[in-house]
C-alpha cells in the first residue's frame, strides 16, 4: 500500500512512518505563493530580531539576556534578579497562558509562523539543500543512488554549510545566555582560557546540525512539549488549516470529456501533501502533525487556479464552520482563559510598577544571645541582606531613629553597594544598660539613599536581661 494513500487509520500512526515502524524520510516540494512570501518576510524579520538580539542595547544594557549560570536575567533591559523570581514565574505563566489562549483560537500558528525551529528548518536549510541538491524529486534520485563523486561533493557541501550555520546559530544562543561581551571573549581570546565556553559552543552546533540536518519533522512532531499539548487545546471552533470536505468531496482527477457534475473541486491531485513538511494529508482533517505552516493553502490554491476553480479548498477556517456554517464563537472557555490571562497582566503590571530596585532585609543573626560587656553596655548582633537590582552603584546610610542612646556599629562599611551585587553585612547594635527599662525593646532601622531622597524603616527588637535592683 502506498504512503500516501488516504486510509481510514490515519491517526493510528504518523504521516512520516510506515506500516512497518520505519521513518519515511520526507521530500516536501517547496511552493510559492502568497501566503509563503508572507510567511518569508515575517521570517526575515524574526531572523533578523534573533541575531541582533544579544547585541541590542538599552542605556547600556542587554535587550535580552537569560543567564541560568549566574542567574542574571534582563527582558527589554530591565534587570531581574533571584529575589525577582516571582516575578520571572508570573511573566511565565501569563506568556504560557497567552499561548494557550493564542492556540484555543487561531490553532498552531506559532508552530508554521514563529517558532525558531520552523523558520531554521524552511526558511533557511531547506532552501539551501533545494539550491545544493536541487527540488524535491532530484533529492529523492539523489538519496537512491550509490556512492559516486557527484553525491559526495553534493553531500559533503550541503552538510559542512549545515553545521557553519549551526555553529553561528550556536554562537547567538550562547550569547543570550552569558552576554554578547563574554562571547566575543571566547571568540577573540585563546581557546585555552575559555574551555567550558569553548565546548559549550561545540556541543550547541552539533545539537542544533541532528536537529535541522536528521531530525527535521520529529521535533515538532515527538519532541516539542507544546505539539504534543496542541490535542488538548483544539476543539471544533479552532481556526485551523482545514480542508472543506463539503465542498471538495467527492474528489477525483479531472478526465477530458468526462462529465464533473458529480465530483467535488478536489481533483486528488496530491500536491498539499506532497508540500507538507510533516508528511500529512490534510483532507483527512485536524492532525496533530499539522503546524499550520498553510504551504498545502497555496498549493491547493495554485490547482484551483489552473482549473478555474475558487480558491479555499483548504483555508483558515473552523471545522464547525465547514460542516455547519457556524462561525466563530466565544465559548465558555475562551472567555475563562481571557479573564485569567487579564488578571495576570494586572498582577504582573502591579509587581512591576511596585517592584523596588534597592531591596533590605534584617534578622535578628540566628543563634546569638543578648551580651553585657564590662563597660556596662547590651550588645545584641543583626545580618542585613542588601539587594542592588540595577546595574548602578547604590549609597546608602544606616542609623537608628527612635533611641538617642543607641551605637550602630557596622565593620567595613562604605556606604556603597554595587550594582547588581547581594551583600551581607553585620551589624552590632549596643546601649548602656542603664537606659533599658525592658527585656524587648523596639527599635526602628532606617536605610536611607541620599542621592535620590529615598528612606525605608525597618522595625526590629532588641533584646536585655533586666537590670537587678540593688
């Protein structure tokens, strides 16, 4: 039986799989229509954007910059630090939700349209394997036929570009995660002195070459978690690539002087899956495979030309439209998701607006005890935690407010925090125990930033033994 035959238990197996368990390797035709050159400049910009990425800068920081290592993360140059994880898991999920929302309604179109690993694959090594080894049918007769010179030069030469792009691809997505500046150091200083980073990037190319050159499809459609989470989001009012089955069943091949009356507009002519890079056939319906890169559109699109037929065959569309002529509508769970993602906007613009860029913490130092020393004074020991969430350096004065008679003591301390830097310091509060009438005493700590006007009081007890009376 062959591949693509249409057959009734299409779902029991992927389009890129025989009935024997084995990879059908895919040569899917390249077809350009309107929708493809769309498809091509959105591409070119998001291109664009990804490699500029690591070396955009705003007031001198990065545009963007997810550093696990060091755990350093800026999102449009603002800086989020481990004390702003909150935050980082609040922009998570209302991205994932968005997605989600984005899915209910239009579909995978993320998957054709977005996703770096689409845009790589067909933008960017498909067309340079079809400029190497020529279209579709010639890759085919190339793969089929033994060893010889042409193979080699053809093979070899479409595989080294593969893994230079992959090494550039690796190189940009290195710099999102350490910086442009430390990149560039790996790249102009000596091997020697950069070995982790060095093999960081060897390791990246050689991943990213099995992904374009090997596993293609397969990461869509086995590895991607969000493919296979696709199944759970479509429901009937989805606007996905369909085909129209009402109008175009049933289908058959255009015969001269044969009457059509009989027959829908599709002529099985085949070509939406022979364009398809993840081997479906569309007119089976909504395939998890699909990732709405709509090439089967124009394809179908260019047929129905050719026979004077309308265009949309296959098309944008709802299956719930196709069979019943219902268009969109806001269901219930459209409208739930949309006032979830709304609240989390309003609570992610909320931490935002309120998050503070100098942040204090003070504990009373676990394990101490209060301490009377020979002079007659009460020693009680504190740890203050000081976050500088910019990249300026911060000054800062500490005093206490509410008690003249109290002595702050605060070894190595010069008022200044760097930027970016978490810094603990000591601190040693004494008063004479004369002036004590209390086992607890409340004392107000007040941080102050003269350069901008800017205080924070923290309150904090201070513990003594009673005095005993004579």
């Amino acid at each position: 039986m062959s591949d693509r035959k249409r057959t009734e238990n299409f779902r029991e197996h992927l389009g890129n799989v025989s009935e024997k368990g084995k990879r059908i390797w895919l040569y899917p035709k390249i077809i350009k229509g309107d929708l493809y050159k769309y498809r091509t400049w959105v591409s070119w910009v998001l291109l664009t954007f990804l490699f500029a990425g690591p070396f955009i800068k705003i007031q001198g920081r990065p545009f963007l910059l997810l550093n696990f290592v060091d755990r350093e993360f800026v999102i449009f140059g603002t800086p989020f630090w481990p004390q702003d994880f909150f935050i980082l898991a609040v922009a998570l999920l209302t991205f994932i939700l968005f997605i989600v929302l984005f899915t209910v309604i239009f579909g995978r179109v993320w998957c054709g349209w977005a996703c770096p690993q689409t845009i790589f694959m067909e933008m960017v090594f498909r067309k340079i394997e079809s400029w190497i080894e020529g279209n579709a049918n010639k890759q085919r007769k190339l793969d089929d036929m033994p060893w010889n010179w042409e193979k080699v030069k053809k093979k070899g030469l479409k595989h080294i570009i593969f893994y230079l792009i992959s090494f550039l691809i690796a190189n940009i997505f290195l710099a999102y995660i350490i910086g442009s500046e430390a990149l560039i150091e790996i790249i102009t200083e000596p091997v020697s002195e950069h070995i982790v980073g060095f093999t960081s990037i060897l390791v990246f190319s050689f991943v990213f070459y099995m992904v374009f050159a090997k596993l293609r499809e397969l990461v869509c459609i086995m590895i991607c978690p969000y493919g296979r989470l696709q199944g759970v989001m479509l429901d009937r009012n989805s606007i996905v690539v369909a085909y129209d089955n009402i109008r175009g069943e049933p289908r058959g091949k255009i015969r001269k002087n044969q009457d059509q009356s009989d027959k829908g507009d599709c002529i099985d002519c085949g070509l939406c899956v022979d364009v398809c890079p993840t081997g479906i056939d569309i007119r089976n319906g909504t395939q998890l495979e699909c990732v709405n890169c709509t090439i089967c559109i124009d394809a179908c699109d260019s047929v129905m030309d050719k026979i004077k037929k309308p265009r949309g065959l296959i098309r944008f569309d709802s299956v719930e439209n196709i069979e019943n002529g219902i268009g969109f509508r806001w269901t219930t769970r459209i409208k739930a998701y949309i006032a979830v993602l709304v609240l989390l906007i309003g609570v992610f613009v909320a931490i935002l607006a309120t998050r503070s860029e100098f942040k204090a913490v003070l504990l009373r130092t676990p394990g101490t005890t209060p301490v009377v020393d020979q002079q007659g004074f009460v020693s009680n020991s504190y740890t203050m935690e000081l976050v500088n969430k910019t990249y300026d350096d911060i000054r800062y004065n500490i005093k206490i407010l509410n008690f003249d008679g109290a002595n702050l003591i605060i070894p190595d301390n010069n008022g200044l925090l760097k930027g970016g830097k978490v810094e603990k310091k000591v601190l040693m509060i004494r008063i004479p125990h004369d002036m004590i009438n209390s086992n607890r005493t409340t004392l107000e700590i007040e941080i102050e930033r003269p350069d901008i006007g800017d205080t924070e009081v923290f309150e904090t007890v201070f513990l003594s033994p009673l005095k005993r009376k004579e």
